[in-house]
C-alpha cells in the first residue's frame, strides 16, 4: 500500500468517525455557514499580485517535520502582507500535522481567499469546510470518480465555495466539469512524492482555457514562476519553501520581490 492509499484509508475511517460527532446540523450552525466568498478565481486575476498561493504546513509524509514552532496566525498573516494572493492551510492531522482549529484561527485573522486543503472523501468534509469558512475546497481527480467529482462540487456551489479540482495527468483531465473554477496540477506524485515541475508544463496546453491554472509543489525560484506564466499559470501554490524556514512569512516577501524584480 503505497503512502497516498494509507492517507486516504485513514481519511475514511477519520471522516465517519467525526461523523459521529458532530452532525451536520452542528456544521450549519457556524457563523460562517451563511459567509460570503471572498473568491479564488478573482483574486488570481489581479495582476497586482504575483499569484502566490502560500500554504501552511507542519509536516508531510516524505519529508517528516518540516516546521513544529510556527505560528499559524503570524505565518499566514505575514503571507498576506508580504502580497499572497491568497491562503492554503492543511487540516489532515495525522500524515500532514494540520487541524480544524489551525483553519479557523486562518479565518479569524485574514479576509483573503482560503483553501481548505484536505484529502476529502465524503460530502460531510464539503460541509464541514464551509463550517470552517473555506472560500475553496480542493478535489483530487485521482482519488474520486468523475461522479463523486460532480457531487462534491455541486455541494461546493450550492454552499458558495470555489472548486479546485487537482490532476497530475492527461487521463486524470477527464474529470472535469463546468462546476470546476480552477484546475490545479501537482508536481508532486502523491503515490511516492517525487516532484517534477515538468509535469504543469506537459500539461497546460491540454487544460481547457476557460479554467484558472494553478502549478502546485516544487515551485522556489522567480525564474520557475516567470516560465509557468507564459505557460499560462495563474496560481502558485507553494507551501514547503516557506515553512522549511523559521520564518515563513519572511520567505514568501523574499520570493514575492524577486518575482517583482525578475528580468
């Protein structure tokens, strides 16, 4: 069983388990059930930004800890005043050290775009991110069918959250839909975690234009950046560059200026 088939067994057991803890009607209590989006797309669209979308994380599977001391509040905060377009926080506990509350204490502190960035499963965790106050919720084209795709994105709209479905292949971009808003392709094989920045310019010609490109994983230069937008890259998520360092934020300003001064 490689690691992404463990993940995604223990996501199953995770998920019905909090089921039996927190019923729906619960979910739909929180204040930010009735939210408004702050939106993804939009915001990639600004050119007054560099497209940034920097994520929180604590640890990974291949790569262990990667961050135990950093503040969430300050690191995403930082993010955001350093010229983030937008937030990423992992919530999966046991494999990435992320939690719910590491979300809501995202929310509290930023009115920016946030993805809920989870291994999500069931309809429950579609639900339970708009408890949470997601903006976008992420679906992995090759976890789920192109059926449950479809259902979990009709869920996703109908609460008023933005879809970003993540492929790392040309079979995998049979999945989408016109409920998807943006199409993000991961450099990182998730059965091995290799990465291989190759795999989003394989692929960007082949993802429909009528859907936000977003390159994720791997990405640490201005130089990577500058050769994805002509490529046709809008977003950029990138996470372990940032959080590898004891200041998250500090790293994210750095990169931001050097995408604004590249030549």
């Amino acid at each position: 069983m490689n690691i992404l088939d463990q993940i995604i067994a223990h996501k199953k057991k995770e998920v019905a388990a909090r089921q039996q803890r927190v019923a729906v009607e619960e979910l739909e209590r929180s204040p930010y059930f009735t939210a408004p989006l702050i939106s993804l797309k939009k915001a990639l669209l600004n050119d007054a930004y560099a497209g940034i979308i920097a994520e929180f994380k604590r640890k990974s599977p291949s790569k262990g800890i990667i961050n135990k001391n950093a503040d969430v509040v300050q690191a995403t905060s930082g993010y955001i005043r350093s010229g983030a377009s937008a937030l990423s926080v992992l919530t999966d506990t046991e494999f990435f050290g992320g939690t719910n509350q590491d979300f809501l204490n995202t929310r509290k502190a930023n009115k920016v775009p946030i993805l809920r960035k989870d291994f999500i499963v069931d309809e429950y965790q579609v639900i339970e991110a708009k408890s949470l106050g997601a903006d976008v919720i992420l679906l992995l084209a090759n976890v789920l069918s192109a059926s449950e795709i479809k259902q979990f994105a009709t869920t996703a709209k109908w609460l008023g959250m933005e879809v970003l479905l993540e492929v790392r292949s040309r079979h995998e971009l049979k999945s989408v839909n016109v409920l998807i808003d943006c199409i993000g392709v991961n450099n990182r094989n998730l059965k091995d975690f290799q990465v291989n920045v190759d795999r989003s310019f394989e692929l960007a010609e082949l993802i429909p234009k009528d859907f936000i490109k977003i390159s994720e994983s791997g990405i640490d230069s201005a130089k990577t950046i500058h050769a994805l937008k002509k490529a046709g890259f809008k977003g950029f998520l990138i996470g372990e560059s940032f959080m590898k360092t004891e200041h998250p934020e500090d790293a994210c300003e750095k990169l931001i200026k050097e995408i604004r001064e590249f030549k």
